[in-house]
C-alpha cells in the first residue's frame, strides 16, 4: 500500500493525521487542550532523552513539535 512512499511524505501524512485527531478529541471534549499539549511536551522530551539515531533528525522534531506543533494547540 506505503510501497515507494518516501519517508518525508509518510512523516507529513501521519503528522497531519495525528494532529487532526488530536483536535478532534479536544473539541469533542475527550481532552483538554492543556493535556493535550502535555502529551506534546513529554513527546518531545523524549526525544531529547533518546539516545539512538541520527541526532539532528531527534533535534528537528524536537523543535516541530515545540515551535511548530504545540503553538497550534495553545490557542
């Protein structure tokens, strides 16, 4: 089904699939906007603890989630 997809245009699908989810359960009342951002923030700290991997691609999600992702849900 994903066979030839590039990973960049898997990341972009899954982010904005997620995201929408998220929003959907913050107005459908599931969650509160406050944990939901949590929930980005612990995400994002853990990348910052992980030791594997290529450490700019962890730094620049890292700063998606916190400059990019969670500004988004703060208002």
């Amino acid at each position: 089904m994903l066979e030839g997809r590039t990973a960049d245009c898997l990341a972009i699908a899954n982010t904005t699939i997620i995201m929408r989810l998220v929003e959907e359960l913050i107005t459908s009342g599931a969650i509160t906007r406050p944990i939901a951002n949590a929930v980005l923030a612990d995400a994002a700290n853990s990348l910052v603890n992980c030791p594997s991997g290529d450490h700019s691609n962890f730094v620049d999600a890292v700063t998606i989630i916190r400059k990019e992702l969670m500004p988004r849900l703060a208002g």
